[in-house]
C-alpha cells in the first residue's frame, strides 16, 4: 500500500508517516523546493528520513502533482499541506487562499485524474466554526469562519464535499480541532509557551508576550489525530468527522501549566501585547467527537497537562543540549 503525504515536513505530516510506516505502508511526500534543501521535522530524524520517497512539488502547481500522482499512483492520499497559521492569513490572505483553495482543488483534480479508485483525505480545521452558534461544535453545527484561513478552509471543505458526491470518489474531511506536540510550529501560541516556559527556566529569557489570554481551544495530541485520518479511510464510506478532545481550555491556562510544569508561576513572566490580538478573534472552540467514537472507535489518549508538560520537556531539551 502506497501512501502519498502533502505537508509530510510538518508536525501532523511527522506523526503521520511515522504511524503508516508502522502499519506497513510505503510512504511517499511532498516537499516544496527551497534553496536549504531542508525537511522540516525530518531534519532532526536522519534514520526516519531514510524510509520516505521524497518528491520536490508544490500544491499551487498541478504540472508538479500530476508528475508526482503517475509515478507514484497512491492508493491513499493525505493532503495535510496548507497555509495554516492562522495571524499570517491576516497579513497574506491571498497566499492563505492560493495554497489552501486552489492548493485542495489541484490535489483532488490530480486524484481524481491518476488514481480515482483511490482513498482521499483532506485536513480541515476548527475555525471553520469560528464564532460558534453552538456551545459544543458538532459536523452539523453552523460554520461561521472568522479568519481568511478559516474561509480558505471551508471553501476547501465544500469543494471535497463537491467532488465526492459528483465523481462518486472516496474523500473525507477532518475537521480537527487545535492539536500540539513538540513538533508544532514556533510561530503557534502553544509552542510559543513552551519555548518561553522552557527558556525562561534555563536563564535564556526572562518574559513573554501573549495576545487574548482568555481565548478558549480544545488542545489535543497530534500523534492521536493521525490515527483519526487514517481510520477515516479503513471505512467502506466516505465521510466527514470532527477529531477533538470535547475539552476547553484558556490561552492563559496553557501558559499556567506550562510554566507549573517547570516550577515557575506564569504570571511573573507572562504580558499581553494588543499586536497578537486578531482583528476578528475565535474566543471558544470545543469538539464534538461521539461521531468519530462511534463509527471510527477513536479516542484521544494524551490529557491536556500531559502534553503540556510533553512540550515543555522536548524544549527543555533543545535547549539544555546547546
């Protein structure tokens, strides 16, 4: 079995192939070119390296996928790749709807071109829901996105949606709600704590600025909601799920469990900044996973102050190691 992985460099795109690979597939990624010649996560994982097939391309340019699709013809696509910080699609919503619109679009265009009877899975997101009508979000609830990313999003959700019910393909979208781990992104608020916790204990900083502390997510673990994606294509239907813990917690209850985890009190080191303060914020997002429950038999393993901590130890040993 042969899995192709958009986004294989990032954090969910790391768990991800790590996970396949245990269960037997042949792993082959996207990586977009750069004059680094990096690989993301994998830079810091040389054996893992080893076991993916790396194909230079880019979402935005279909010539590159449709190359990639006819030599690899993948029976399982994940199309994890996106512009997928939330602040930037502020400052370049064009880029955020290139890569996210028509980055989705080229993908589905070249599956359903090379590999039709193959399985398609498109990596959504929470803030679809964005100024939430319902106190839990549910595949039902009404979507009221609040961000160009979160409109990139549900655009590229409806056109998965279209494609399935015209071409009669087998395409899935998760809709995930926020998730962390150590790999995640340091221009992310969570990983922005944990490195300040991290650094801040060791002498190497001595503050950190924050935008909304109030501001509510419901944080899960990465490596769990890999698990999720690929159970969503061992099923004989395709279909739409909500991947989330069902738990909230506060912006500013991170930072006090982050720096707990290190002995420290955050509000010694923690300030808010108004230039971190989105110019239409998503105060409150909670999951509503029985769904996947049901039909998937997927559960979250990793609590909230576990992968917290997590995060703060992986930084502490950056750190301590220079």
């Amino acid at each position: 079995m042969r899995a192709l992985v958009s986004g294989i460099t990032g954090q969910d795109g790391y768990y991800l192939a790590k996970f396949l690979l245990e269960q037997g597939y042949e792993i082959h990624g996207i990586v977009r070119r750069n004059s680094q010649k990096t690989y993301g996560v994998w830079d810091g994982d040389e054996q893992g390296k080893k076991l993916i097939h790396f194909y230079y391309g880019d979402v935005t340019d279909k010539t590159s996928l449709d190359s990639i699709y006819r030599e690899v013809k993948p029976n399982m696509v994940f199309h994890l790749a996106a512009q997928s910080f939330v602040q930037e699609s502020w400052s370049n919503p064009e880029v955020t709807y290139d890569v996210n619109i028509k980055g989705t679009l080229n993908m589905l265009n070249s599956f359903r071109e090379y590999t039709p009877e193959g399985k398609f899975y498109f990596a959504c997101s929470s803030e679809i829901y964005g100024k939430v009508q319902d106190e839990i979000q549910s595949e039902s609830s009404r979507m009221w996105p609040r961000s160009p990313y979160g409109i990139s999003k549900l655009a590229a959700f409806w056109t998965c949606i279209n494609y399935r019910e015209s071409y009669n393909l087998f395409v899935c979208n998760g809709i995930l709600f926020n998730h962390e781990s150590p790999f995640r992104g340091i221009e992310f608020v969570t990983r922005k704590i944990s490195l300040a916790a991290a650094k801040i204990k060791l002498g190497l900083e001595n503050h950190l600025k924050l935008g909304n502390l109030d501001a509510k997510r419901d944080w899960g673990f990465s490596g769990d909601y890999v698990r999720a994606m690929y159970l969503m294509l061992q099923q004989d239907n395709p279909d739409d799920y909500v991947i989330a813990t069902g738990e909230t917690h506060s912006v500013g209850e991170f930072a006090e469990a982050a720096f707990r985890s290190v002995g420290l009190d955050y509000r010694n080191y923690v300030t808010t900044d108004p230039k971190y303060i989105r110019p239409a914020e998503v105060q409150y997002l909670r999951g509503d996973a029985s769904k996947a429950r049901r039909i998937l038999g997927w559960e979250p393993k990793v609590k909230f102050n576990e992968l917290v901590k997590m995060m703060v130890e992986a930084d502490l040993g950056r750190f301590s190691k220079r």
